[in-house]
C-alpha cells in the first residue's frame, strides 16, 4: 500500500494499456507501440514519479535506436520496477485481481 495520492486517470489508463501490450499477447507490442504509450505515462505522470517515467521512455527510445544496452543499465531497470510499482499500487491494480 502507498501513501501517495491516486495518480490522473491517464498514467493508469496508458499504463492498463501498457501492460496489456507486454502481457496480454503471444508476443510483445512493437516497440514503437511500447513507446507511445510510456510516453503517454510520461506525459500524466505524478510528480513522484515523472523522472522514472522519463529514463523509462528515454531507454525505450534507445532501443528503437538500435541501443539495446539501455535495458542493462541499473538505473533503467530500477526506474521501470518504480514505474510499475506506483501504477500497480497507485492505480488499484491489485485491488482489481482481488485477494
């Protein structure tokens, strides 16, 4: 549980979407999908949040680029669980799946 506030509307949408896109296929979304909709995390991110989502998108934009090492790096990584964790808990994820 956070103590934070609920995040807009649109960070949980874009990041229900998000998710959707990276779990609920066969195969993972085109990056170039990937990228719009972190983008559009980005763009209603709480302020708590809003440099994560920002490395987050950069280390995507990389990989477009044809850098795959942006996935490597620890404060990506780091960023990305943050991300996740404040729409998980942020946007009542969990309370959705129930138990």
């Amino acid at each position: 549980m956070t103590d934070l506030p609920k995040p807009p509307a649109a960070f949980c949408e874009a990041g229900k979407a998000y998710e959707a896109s990276i779990t609920g296929r066969r195969r993972p979304a085109p990056i170039a999908e990937q990228i719009e909709l972190v983008r559009r995390m980005d763009a209603a991110a709480p302020s708590d949040i809003a440099a994560d989502t920002a490395t987050f998108l950069r280390a995507l934009e990389q990989v477009q680029a044809g850098d795959g090492s942006a996935v490597d790096q620890p404060r990506v990584r780091s960023a990305v669980t943050e991300v996740n964790r404040r729409y998980s808990q942020g946007c009542g994820v969990y309370d959705r799946r129930g138990g």
